[in-house]
C-alpha cells in the first residue's frame, strides 16, 4: 500500500518537515503511533515537496482486534531526492483474524519470517537449477529484513529445515531494510546485484560461502519475486 502526501515547502528548511505529517496522515482510519526511527536523507536542508509512505510489514491481531503495521516514509524535494526518512510502526485497527496470518497474499511479502521462507522452500523443492546450485553445500542460509530473520537449513541439495534460527547459526545472512526488500520484490526484474552495490542489501558471515552458492541465492530471490507477484499485499 503506497500513499502520498503534497507538502507546501516550509520556511525553514532546517526544521524537521516529515514528523508532523506522519500524525496528520495515518496510513489507515483509527491507527496509533506507536513508535518513529526518523533519519535525514542525502537531500537534508532543502524544501520538501511529497511524502510518499509505503506499508512495509503487517502483523494481523491475535487478540484485543487489532493488528501492528510498519510503514516507511520519506520526504521528497521537487527532483526527487529524499530530504528526510522514517521507519513508522502503528497500532491499527485488525481487518482480517488471526485465521489470515499465514494467508498466502500476507507471507509472500512477509521477509524474514518463518512463514515466508517456508513459502519459499515449497517453490524451491521442485527447482532443479537450485538443486544442483546447493548440491555440494552443507550449512544454513539467513534472509533479514529489518528485526526478522529466517534461516533455510541446506544439505546435499535440499533445504531440509526452514526456522528461526539453526543449532550453529546460518553461515551467511543477507540482509535489508523491510523497504529494500519490498522494492526488490516489487521489481519488473532480479536486481539485487545493482542493489547491493547500492548499499541496500549486504551479506555478513562467510563471503567465500556466500559466492560460492551465488547463483542458489539469486534463485532463492526469483522465487520470491514471483510469489510476491502472484499476491497483493493486504492490511
């Protein structure tokens, strides 16, 4: 879900812009700030002229009827540059029940959960490049995307367990905002090369590993396009 907003430039540039439209334009009818991670951009200190906010993330409720959504917001000037930032997260109100948290259209945008890398191992079970690709590695591989991680445990070619953690922790982890990956899943094409050398995906952990079995991971990230592109994220 993307929203916009249109900005007046301030005065003075060098006040923060982007915080006060945050809690004047809630994502949805009846949400609650609950907490704000605010940066300054490349463009900081020139006018802004749209806030363009983006759902990243989305918890359905399991009690009470209400749900939490996590939203990136970003202040635009008149060329496109981001002046200012802000990872948001909202208390709102619940529009499906706890029945839909594993719901297809959900776990397909849903990174670094378990849900979602099950999602993906399913996809992966009948891929024979992939097969071939991890047939020689033994080890786990993690997917993060802001404070969620999931772990895809390989052997001899299969991905035999898919958890939150494995017993000696994933041999390499690649990682990014719940943005960056929204925007790569969201891609007419597989660019995470262009964007990891644009900083916004990075891998920790074994490097020789990691391009070793480049090609599994490329894969991996296919087959997560095309389940995002099958689905409609909803909240």
């Amino acid at each position: 879900m993307v929203s916009d907003i249109d900005f007046s430039p301030a005065s003075d540039a060098a006040v923060p812009q982007l915080l006060p439209a945050i809690t004047q334009a809630p994502p949805v009818r009846d949400a609650v700030l609950t907490a704000v991670q605010w940066e300054q951009g490349a463009g900081a200190g020139a006018a802004g002229v749209r806030a363009e906010g983006v759902v990243t993330r989305w918890k359905p409720a399991r009690k009470r009827g209400r749900g939490r959504l996590h939203q990136d917001v970003r202040l635009l000037d008149a060329k496109g540059r981001v002046i200012e930032s802000a990872f948001v997260v909202w208390d709102v109100p619940a529009g499906s029940d706890v029945q839909d948290d594993e719901s297809a259209s959900r776990v397909a945008w849903d990174v670094g959960t378990v849900a979602w890398g099950r999602h993906i191992a399913a996809a992966l079970a009948s891929n024979e490049d992939f097969t071939s690709a991890v047939q020689t590695f033994d080890g786990s591989v993690g997917f993060r995307a802001g404070d969620e991680q999931v772990e895809f445990r390989i052997y001899r070619g299969s991905i035999v367990e898919v958890a939150r953690k494995s017993l000696d922790g994933p041999t390499f982890t690649i990682g990014g905002s719940e943005r960056a990956w929204v925007d790569l899943l969201s891609a007419t094409k597989n660019d995470f090369v262009t964007r990891t050398q644009g900083n916004q995906f990075r891998s920790t952990g074994n490097n020789f590993q990691y391009l070793r079995i480049f090609k599994a991971v490329m894969l991996m990230i296919d087959e997560a396009q095309l389940a995002a592109a099958k689905e409609v994220p909803s909240a």
